[in-house]
C-alpha cells in the first residue's frame, strides 16, 4: 500500500494504585495507657483486629484484609493464630460434603 502510513501506539503499563481512604474513629487519650500501647501500636493493633474480623465473617479475603492491615498476606495467614482465627475458612456446607466424600471412598475400600 503505497502511501500508507503505519502507525503503532505506544502501550505503558501502569502499575494500578488504589485510592487509599482514611478512618478516623475517636478514642479517650486514656486507653493508650490502660492497654500499655502506644498510638501507632494501637492504630496497628485496631488495622488488624478490624482486619481479622472481616476476614473471620467472609466479608474481605486473606489479601483483601492482609492489605488492610498493611501487611504481607503470608505474615496475616500466620497471625490470625494469634487472634483465634483458622487461616482455613470452610463452611460448614463445605465440611459435610467433605466428610460425605471421605465415607464413600473409605466405604468403596
């Protein structure tokens, strides 16, 4: 094609950055000293504890809450045994229909 002009667009990836929002919850000055913490520690501690609930209720998944507490997932996987929590989180649905499976096979053997 005589003439013709080729045209190639130039393609930069962008690494994605969400928009980060900030919570502001109002506490008594006097907590800090009643939990022997300071404030960045009791912020880091709340992050966590807000955090693994969310994760606990099926609301956030484990990287979903390890971003909200700021921290790498395999690092919250780890601490939720800390906080009581199972890094498995299986329904109870999800537990019969296993051990339904496991009767069959072992019933078949």
């Amino acid at each position: 094609m005589k003439g013709a002009n080729l045209h190639l667009a130039s393609v930069f990836l962008v690494p994605y950055t969400p928009t980060i929002k900030t919570l502001s919850i109002p506490y008594p000055e006097s907590l800090l000293g009643s939990l022997h913490v300071s404030e960045g520690e009791f912020a880091r501690e709340a992050r966590m504890a807000m955090a693994v609930k969310l994760f606990d209720t099926g609301r956030l998944s484990s990287g979903q809450a390890a971003d909200l507490a700021d921290m790498p997932r395999v690092h919250f996987l780890y601490e939720l045994g800390r906080w009581g929590v199972s890094a498995l989180q299986t329904t109870e649905d999800e537990l019969e229909s296993d051990q339904s499976i496991a009767r069959t096979l072992h019933e078949s053997h």
